[in-house]
C-alpha cells in the first residue's frame, strides 16, 4: 500500500494553510534567498590580496599553465582591484517564484573573463563556489523556509 502525494497535493496543502498560493509566498521566499546568496557572493568577490607585483611574484596563481588556482586554498575567490564586479553585482526578479543574480557587464565587462576564465587564465566560478558551500547553500534554504515559516505562524497565531 502506498500514499500519493505530488506537487499539486503540495500546493493545495499550502494554499489551505495559508491562505495564499505558492506564488504569494515564493516570490518573497526567493528574495530572502536571493539577498543571503548575493551576501555571499559580495563575499567571494571582494577577497582583499595580493597586489599585481606579489601576484606575479608568486608565479601568477590564476594562470592556466599553472594547472590549478595556487591562492586561497584553491578557492575561486576574486580580489578586489577597482571595486567593479562589486558594484555589478545585481539581484533582479525574474517571473513570479524566480529571481536572477548576476553581473552588469556594462559596469564590469571583465565579469565574464573572471567567471568563465580565458585561454591563459582559470576560471574563477563564485556562483558554483558559493552555492557548493554546504554552510552558505543552508543558509540560503534556511532564508527561503523562514518565509514560510512566518507566513504559517501569522495564519495561526503562534
């Protein structure tokens, strides 16, 4: 004997429960999320190091030939130099339950070269970084069920 329980069983559940639909809750669920994982990509891209002469005193760390990135445990962490990527860092909503993170090439179009790497350079992927964190992904899922936990709590009082 088995029980069915699917997504729409899912938001039927939640739509009793709360009042609203997914939608109502998603979309400020997402934005909780979206603001814990821009924090920490503010993180990773904003690493105070080595200038450009200790860089290159070390053999150039970031450097394909080298095979690996040899600086910050291997991390994929981006030094700040200009503050660019910083600034170009933009949380957007897209849809009704999504939202996209990203960089505005038209205040950093270095942004891509740095994410995806060059023929001379390794890629330094903070998206994947941040989000194969175990602690910093939680923290991510932790802000989303907060949302719904409050929205729960406010439709029964507790």
């Amino acid at each position: 004997m088995e029980a069915k329980f699917d997504g729409k069983d899912l938001y039927r559940k939640i739509k009793s429960l709360t009042g609203a639909g997914l939608d109502a809750i998603a979309e400020p669920a997402m934005q909780a999320g979206g603001k814990v994982f821009k924090i920490a990509l503010q993180e990773a891209v904003s690493v105070r190091g080595p200038s450009l002469q200790q860089l290159a005193d070390m053999d150039h760390p970031y450097a394909r030939r080298g095979g690996a990135i040899k600086i910050n445990g291997g991390k994929p962490l981006v030094h700040t130099r200009s503050g660019q990527m910083l600034a170009a860092l933009k949380v957007e909503k897209k849809g009704k339950r999504g939202i996209r993170i990203g960089f505005d090439e038209s205040i950093a179009p270095h942004a891509s070269y740095v994410i995806q790497g060059t023929r001379v350079m390794l890629p330094r992927d903070v998206f994947r970084h941040v989000y194969s964190d175990d602690k910093k992904a939680l923290s991510i899922v932790k802000a989303v069920g907060t949302i719904f936990n409050l929205k729960l709590r406010s439709k029964y009082g507790q």
